[in-house]
C-alpha cells in the first residue's frame, strides 16, 4: 500500500513559471522525502525534511511541511525545462522501520520551453 | 565516485523463466534496499539488507522472489517461474547506514523487466 499521495497527477507549465506539488499521508512519520524520477527509471533524492521541521530551501526548491495536516508541499521556482520529470514524496513511519521508505504516485512535471 | 549500479538495465523473459538482478552499491554503504515500480506508480519497498542479512523481507509479494547478499555489497534479486505480473522496473538503492534514520538512499537507473 501507498503511504502518500502528491496532487496534483500532472501538472503542465512554461519555463519560467513556479511548480507547486503536494503530497500527503496518512500515518505519522520521522521524516518525508523527494524524489525526481526522469524517465521512468532511477531516482534522484532531492530534499528531506524531518518531522520536527516545518520548512526547508535547497537551491530553487522550497518544501514544507504540516505534520497536523499530514501534508508536504514542493515548490520548485523559475522552471525549466530540464525539471521535467516525476517527482514523488516518500515517507518514513514514525515507531516503524524507518529505513522502509513509502512512496505515493507521483506528480508528472512538464516545463515547456 | 560511481553510483549505484544495476545489471541487465533491460530483461526480457518468458512466462515461467528464472531471473536474476544485480545490484552494485556505492562502495562503503552497508544498507542495501530492493523496490518495484509498477507502471504509473511510484516504488514499492520488497526487501532490506544490513551487511549481509535480510534485516526485513516483507514486501517481497511470494516466495518465488529471493535476494541475497553474501559479502555484504553485491546483491542479487533473483525470481522463479516468473509471472507477466513481474514485470516492473526494479530498483535498488543503497545508504551509508540507518543508524540515524535519515540517511539518504541512492538508486540506482533500475532493471526494466517485461515477462512475456
């Protein structure tokens, strides 16, 4: 079973223009990860967050996170091309094995140029 | 230095064949994970390796699917009578250790396996 669930599926944008993805889930957790995925093979980590931290920056990306509304949100800024790809959000479960990463979905980023 | 590593990148079999899947690790890591990404999904957890043992074998779907790793770097995932179900891409990923918790897992470009 899937832990989280980004929104939205598919998101289409020009270069340029700000990318919001959201995740959420359903149990508590010890820290939420992305993830991009080009291509539909392997997965390039992006950022953690943990539980106890509500926002974090690296780079042009920006995520939060609302541990009450079991919710994380990916921001990436100025778009380009290149960010095309699938970005997931993977969750580790608070009183579980927290090296057993639970992914959602995904969200299929398109940048048009 | 080199990431992590997957042999074949791409497997085609027939219904009923026996398979195996490598997977190199970044030199040093002593975590080992295997997961499954089904079309359109995101991966699914199937098995976890601290040094040589099978610490957790609970996502693995049936005994049909075996994964070992006998000097603690190199693993193989390998899967019996294989079923048009198994078809996925595998990945694995390695970390330098879950003491913390937080240890960032590194994947590897996955084996794309199509059962015929």
């Amino acid at each position: 079973s899937q832990q989280g669930e980004e929104d939205p599926q598919a998101l289409s944008i020009q270069e340029g223009e700000n990318a919001t993805m959201n995740c959420s889930y359903k149990t508590s957790i010890n820290n939420l990860q992305w993830y991009r995925q080009n291509s539909g093979r392997g997965l390039v980590h992006l950022i953690l967050i943990r539980s106890n931290e509500r926002e974090k920056h690296s780079g042009r990306l920006r995520v939060t996170l609302d541990t009450s509304k079991k919710s994380s949100s990916l921001l990436i800024t100025a778009s380009r091309a290149a960010d095309t790809a699938s970005y997931f959000c993977a969750t580790d479960i608070r009183g579980g094995s927290n090296y057993k990463l639970t992914f959602g979905k995904g969200t299929l980023l398109t940048v048009n140029p | 230095g080199a990431g992590v590593s997957q042999t074949p990148s791409n497997k085609v079999t027939e219904k009923g064949k026996y398979v195996e899947l490598r997977c190199d690790p970044i030199s040093g890591h002593t975590a080992l994970y295997w997961y499954r990404q089904s079309l359109g999904q995101g991966p699914e957890f199937l098995i976890y390796f601290q040094g040589t043992g099978a610490a957790d074998d609970s996502g693995l779907p049936n005994d049909r699917f075996f994964a070992v790793r006998p000097e603690g770097s190199v693993s193989t995932l390998k899967i019996q009578r294989t079923e048009r179900g198994d078809s996925a891409v595998y990945l694995c990923a390695s970390s330098l250790n879950i003491a913390s918790g937080r240890e960032t897992q590194y994947f590897g470009p996955g084996t794309r396996l199509l059962v015929l």
